[in-house]
C-alpha cells in the first residue's frame, strides 16, 4: 500500500542544504501496522508529509495505494485518512457533528453509509456526549478521538497517523490504541503511526521502521529492534542507546549513521 | 468545487446564526467602519461642490459601484488572504489533505456572514447615487456589467494577494496595499490621480475596469485622461485575463508550497 | 504579538525596581520586542505609503478646487497627508498594542497586577519602546517617500523641531491612554469587538488622520478640535507644519494626558478591585 523507493527530501535553509531524507526505501502491505520511529528532527514528519502529497519528494518516487501523492493528491484524499497529534483537522470553531458533515460532502460518501458509519464510530471512539460542541472546547482526548473519527468516515484503505497519542493522558492511550487494533484485525486497514511513545510501538506495532538522520536505520520486527543491542531489556533502553548512537554518529560526518547502528550493535 | 463551496459557507453561516445577537452586533459594527470612508467623502463635499470635475453624487457612484463589489468580493472570499497565517498555523497541510481544491476551502474559510452589513451600505449608497443621477436607461446595462466585472476583479486581486503570501510569509501585510489599496483608489475618479498613476492602474492592476471606464459610459462623459470610447467596454476582457494570471499565480503558489514546505 | 511572558517574582521587592532604570530597561525591551519582526514594521511602511500616495491626490484635488482650505496650502495639505500615515504606526491608530486584552483573558492579568511596579506604568514604558521602533523603521519610509514623490516639507528651526519632538511625546502619551482605557474595558465586556470597532471609528475619523479636521463643517470641526484624538493626529501634524501655535497646542496635548492617565488609574484600581474580588 505504500512503497518509498529511494525517496529523498532536501530544503534550502539560509542557502545551505539540509537533507530532512535521503534514500529512504520501505514497503507496507496490505493490512500491515508498522510503527515509525525517530529521534526528533529525524525526517518522520517530512516522510508522513510526502506520503500525503503535502510535500513533492526531490528525488526518488512515493507511491501510496498505487498512486502518486504528489501529482494525484486529491485523488489519494478520498483513499487515505491522514491524522495530526499536533494539530486537528477537523474545524476549529464548528461543533464536531458539522465537521462530520462537512467530511461527508468533502469525501462524497452517501447519506446512508455516512449515517452507519458514524453510528459505529460513536459507539466505539464513545462521541457522543460532545458531538454538539464546537472543536475548540473539547479536551484534547476528545479532540483525538474526534480526529479519528473524521479520518475514517470515508472508510480510507490507508490510515497515517502523526503522534496520535501526544499530549493524552493513560486513559485516553489506551482507548486510542485498542480502537487502532479493532481497526487493523478487523477491517484491515492499514496503518503507519509515527511516535515517541514507546508504549504505542509495544502495544500496536508488528513492525518497526527506525527513520535517523533522514535514513532508514532499521526495518523489522520490534523483536529484531530489541536484538539490535544485546543485553538491554527494555525498548526504552534499545532506543535510548539507538538515538544517542546516531547521534554520536552525526557528531563525526564520515561515519554514516547505519554503520554507527552497525557498531552501536557489536558493542 | 461551486457545491463544496457553497457547502462550506452555509455550516459557517449556520454556526454564527447559533448566536443571532452577536450576529446582528457584527453587521453593524462592520456597516459602521465601512462609514467611515462614506464619511470622508461627504466631509469632501462640504467644501467643495466638485472634486477633479466630478461632482458629488457622481463620486458617489463611482464609489458606491466599486464598493459594492469589492464588499461582495470580500463577504465571499475575502479570507483567501489568510495564506500566511495559514502556513505559519500549520492549517495549511491540514486543507490540503482533503479532497477538494485549496483555493475554495480557504476562500470559505471562516466565512463571516456578517459582512453582508458592508454590502448593503454600498448598495444603498449606489441606489441612492443612480435614483438622483438619473443616468440615460440605454446605457443603464452597464451598471450590472460593471459590478460583475468588478467582483471578478477584486477576487483575482485577492488572490493573487493570497498567492503572493507563499513568498512573503514573513510580511503579509504587504498584499494590503493591492487589495484595500485598490478599494481605495477606486473610491475616487480616477482624474484624481496622477497620469501615470491612472495609466498603471489601467493598463498593469486594471483596477481602472472596476468602476472608472464603465461608469464613465454609464454617466456619459469623456474620460478626461482621454482614453478612447472603446477601452469602455474592455472591462469584462480585463477580468478574463487578469483572473488567468490569478489562477497561474495561485498554482504556483501551492507548488512552491509543496516544493519548499514549511518547518516543522 | 505575544505579551511578554517575563514577569518577575512577586515575593522579590528589589529596590531598584521601582526606579527609573527599571522604566528605561522596559522601554529597550519594548523596542527590541518589535525590532524582531522588521519585516512586518517594513510592509506596513510600505503599505501606509501607498496609502499615503493615493490620499495625497485626493487632497491635492480638493485644494485645487479650494485653495487655501482650512489654512492651508497645497503643499501643507500634503505633508500633512504623510506626516499623518507615517503616525499610523508609532501612535496605533488601528488600535490595539498593548496586550492587555488576552492577559486578562486568560486571567494572566492577575500576575501583572501583583508586580512591585505599577501596571499602568509598565505597560506605557513598553508601548514608548514599541512607538519608538515604529516611529523610524515604519514612520520615516512614508516621508521619505512624500519627500521624494510630492517633495513635502520638513520644519524648519530648532524651535520647531524641538515643539514637534514634545507634540509626538504627548501624542503618544494620549494614544496610550486612550488605548489602555480601550483594553481595560475588557474586564466588563463579554464581547470586544463593540469597543474595538468604536474606537477605530473615532480613533480614525477624528483624529484627523482620514482628513484635516480644520476640513469638517461647522460645530462637527470645532468638537473634533477639542477631543482627545486630535490630540493624537491632529496636534503634532500642526506643530510639524508650524500651522498651530506651540503653548496652547502642548497645553492641550498636556490636557488629555492627564485626563487619561487619570481615568487609567482609576480603571487600573477598578480592575485590581475585580481580579482580588474574583478571585482572578
């Protein structure tokens, strides 16, 4: 359903350079849950943008559900449900049930699909005590939940997720997650989350793809991540040791990032 | 796009008539600002009965006509301005994941019903100017023409200013000066101003189409900067080409957009 | 722009923070907030002087066909013109500035009024900081321009440069004080828009920033004279032109000054007296 194939995104910042992703190559299938990892500033976000069509790759090709985003995106629209932690998507000043509606007239989906759709989603995400208010005054949970929602009333194949669990509290992870797993096993959509929370990776993720410095660093069960580094138990302690390893890495120009991995993993 | 459009503006009209006093209060503040540039005028004309050979109710119509549109202009998409804000917010990446274009998702965005106010006092102020004029009734089809052609200008200005603001996101309010600029110019008989002045306004942002060559038909006078009789009737071919330069600009906006992104 | 989130412990009740190095540190950082963002103070030079330009034929038109009006001649009707948007900046004519408006929403004001200095005088040391950035970077490109396209003049005589130099200080001493009162009002309104709409409506029209106010008719000219927004426009414009005589047009400035700042302590202990009631 997705497939980056030495994909590569580059900005002029002040007439230098910066490589946010270079040669990035992965594939997810069908039905897949890949989670992507990353310290900040790795490139997750530039890679998520590309994969909407927000952002034209400078070299190398993206493709999603057979498409390319970056010339067809509207068309890639009504087949992804794309979902920002950082900020909504939904509209700011309206009350949910309107950006609800306004999602159906956008995605052209029928009055009687809409209205099962949203009966479901309700009961499930648990909507409806605040469908009535406006964007703004929802609590950021709700707010979350209300994102999902609209992100999946068109019934999209492909579901990308930008840090879906920032900012939410125990609860509200664990409702999110459990939703996120119904969503995959049951309807097998696909799913791409990126994150810093660790506990989203255990819980959901069969796979993991580690994105350092605008590269793929690992692609792999989270199992394999854990190999990586012997003799450390937690993911916690794998990834900490990962990040500091690439950036000890960056820190000495000739040394690329995946042999750092490489070296971080014979030590 | 005309129904995703018109979709949009009826939910933000739907949510400001949940609160109808704050409405009616927001058509009123908005009526009243806008009386302020009618003020102006009428202080002119208290000391003086003409200004660059125009008399009052003739300025009057000049301005009611190119308020009219650009008051039109502005109630229907007058927040395609907002480009700057929009990348700066970050809202901009969320419009265009959705499947409809950019440019009418952020001509709706937060759609204020309550401009209408605007509209209203310039159409009063025009009805008013027209019922004293008088003007001869064969040249009369030009006043609907020339609003047409005004609304179409005003939009392609404004979004060429919206397209503008992919390049200036640091300075927004530079796009003022073509957009409230050409409200303001066009307020006035172009006679007013200097010649090159009236030759770039006519010939580069042909602002002049708006209200000045049509309405010169309409009150049947010779243009005193001594444009030909034709360039009356160009203005709809003015609209045509300056809105193709708009819709070019506008593409290139979102590509450069997408070619340049935007941090963070 | 946002307030500026440096606010000093309550508890601290250093000495030197109730002198006037305290002030003159607020006014630098007032300047330096705004000197962050030169592109925004530039368009809207830009845009003030094209304004400018297109006021300026209105006015050149109007004196061809009056000569003389309200005591002035052409070239003074122009200069006013620039010497009035180039005030559009420095004495926020559009309104706004100060910030208070949102602190007081989000309740934050609580935190400025227990500052060991006055809020009022705060905020008038930050906004002097602010006038002073815009007065050059947004106030000299529209002369510049009207010098260059119009050939408008400058005073002449230390005399005069030395009253104009007082007239922009009481200008802007007024513009504060009409402009504090405006965002206290917040605290008792729902609801801003109203006010903020009001004030831009007089702030505009009657300070003689649209037109000369020697220009309206009648007893609507002598009103206009005599309130406090000519005091903003209208009054530093004259002493520009050497067109007002020097005593009775600071007299008057001085007069608003006062009245203001007056109401504003009055509306500052109003405030105060809510925010402890309410608990914030």
């Amino acid at each position: 359903m997705i497939e980056l194939d030495r994909a590569g995104r580059s900005f002029k910042v002040r007439r230098t350079v910066v490589h946010a992703v270079r040669d990035l190559s992965f594939t997810v299938g069908r039905g897949e849950f890949v989670g992507c990892l990353g310290p900040n500033g790795a490139g997750k976000s530039t890679t998520i943008k590309m994969l909407c069509g927000i952002l034209t790759p400078t070299s190398g090709s993206v493709r999603v559900a057979g498409l390319d985003p970056s010339r067809r995106r509207t068309a890639l629209a009504r087949r992804i449900g794309v979902v920002f932690g950082q900020r909504t998507t939904l509209w700011w000043d309206l009350p949910l049930a309107d950006s609800f509606q306004l999602v159906r007239h956008l995605y052209k989906v029928d009055r009687r699909t809409f209205a099962e759709r949203l009966d479901e989603l309700c009961e499930t995400l648990d909507l409806g005590t605040f469908l009535r208010t406006p964007v703004r005054q929802l609590s950021l949970g709700q707010r979350m939940r209300g994102d999902l929602a609209a992100a999946l009333l068109h019934a999209p194949e492909v579901l990308v997720l930008d840090e879906p669990t920032i900012g939410l509290d125990v609860v509200s992870k664990a409702g999110i997650r459990d939703f996120l797993l119904r969503l995959n096993a049951e309807r097998g959509t696909t799913v791409l989350l990126t994150t810093h929370d660790l506990g989203d990776v255990e819980r959901l993720c069969r796979r993991v793809v580690l994105i350092d410095h605008g590269r793929l660093a690992f692609d792999g069960t989270l199992a394999g991540l854990m190999a990586t580094v012997p003799g450390r138990t937690t993911i916690e302690d794998v990834v900490t040791h990962l990040y500091t390893a690439g950036r000890r890495a960056a820190a000495s120009p000739a040394e690329e990032p995946a042999r750092a991995l490489r070296r971080a993993r014979d030590q | 796009m005309v129904r995703t459009y018109a979709l949009l503006i009826w939910t933000w009209t739907r949510s400001a008539a949940a609160y109808p006093a704050s409405f009616a209060l927001a058509a009123v503040f908005t009526t009243v600002t806008a009386a302020v540039d009618l003020g102006v005028i009428l202080v002119v004309f208290a000391n003086t009965t003409a200004l660059a050979g125009f008399s009052r109710d003739e300025v009057l119509f000049l301005y009611g006509a190119a308020s009219l549109a650009f008051c039109v202009t502005d109630l229907l998409i007058g927040n395609i301005d907002r480009v700057s804000g929009h990348i700066r917010a970050g809202t901009l990446d969320v419009v265009l994941i959705r499947p409809a274009a950019a440019w009418v998702q952020l001509a709706a965005d937060r759609f204020v019903p309550a401009r209408i106010g605007r509209v209203l006092q310039a159409a009063a102020v025009l009805g008013h100017s027209v019922a004293v004029i008088g003007p001869d009734w064969r040249r009369a089809w030009m006043i609907p023409v020339m609003l047409a052609t005004g609304i179409v200008i005003f939009a392609a200005l404004w979004t060429l200013a919206g397209a503008l603001q992919f390049l200036l996101t640091d300075a927004p309010e530079v796009v003022n000066s073509f957009t409230y600029g050409g409200q303001q110019l066009t307020q006035y008989p172009l006679s007013v101003y200097g010649r090159d002045l009236v030759r770039g306004v006519t010939y580069v942002l042909p602002l002049a189409f708006v209200n000045w060559q049509p309405g010169l038909y309409v009150l049947g006078r010779p243009d005193p900067c001594g444009t030909p009789e034709f360039t009356r009737f160009l203005g709809p071919a003015a609209a045509l080409l300056l809105s193709l330069l708009a819709a070019l600009a506008w593409r290139q906006g979102i590509r450069h957009y997408r070619s340049t992104g935007s941090q963070g | 722009m946002p307030h500026s989130p440096h606010v000093p412990s309550p508890c601290r009740h250093p000495p030197e923070d109730t002198t006037p190095a305290l002030y003159a540190r607020l006014v630098r950082h007032g300047f330096r907030r705004h000197a962050a963002y030169p592109g925004a103070a530039l368009a809207g030079a830009f845009t003030n002087t094209v304004f400018g330009v297109l006021r300026a034929y209105t006015l050149i038109a109007l004196w061809q066909a009056r000569p003389g009006l309200a005591g002035y001649d052409v070239a003074d009707a122009v200069t006013f013109c620039f010497v009035t948007q180039a005030f559009i900046g420095p004495m926020q004519l559009f309104g706004g500035g100060l910030g208070i408006p949102e602190r007081i929403r989000s309740g934050d004001i609580a935190l400025d009024l227990v500052r060991p200095a006055p809020l009022q005088l705060w905020a008038f040391a930050e906004d002097l900081g602010r006038a002073a950035y815009l007065l050059a970077v947004r106030g000299v490109p529209p002369l510049l321009a009207g010098a260059a396209l119009f050939g408008i003049t400058a005073p002449d005589g230390p005399a005069r440069w030395a009253a104009l130099a007082a007239g922009l200080l009481a200008a802007f001493a007024v513009s504060f004080g009409w402009r504090y009162l405006v965002a206290l009002s917040v605290c008792w309104l729902t609801d801003d828009r109203g006010v903020n709409v009001l004030s831009l409506v007089l702030t505009t029209f009657f300070s003689g920033m649209l037109l000369p106010l020697g220009l309206f008719p009648g007893a609507l000219g002598e009103v206009a004279a005599a309130l406090p927004w000519a005091a903003i426009v209208q009054a530093p414009a004259d002493l520009y032109l050497g067109t007002a005589p020097i005593g009775p047009t600071l007299a008057f400035q001085a007069f608003w000054t006062v009245v203001l700042a007056g109401l504003g302590v009055l509306g500052t202990r109003a405030i105060r007296h809510r925010v402890v009631i309410q608990g914030g």
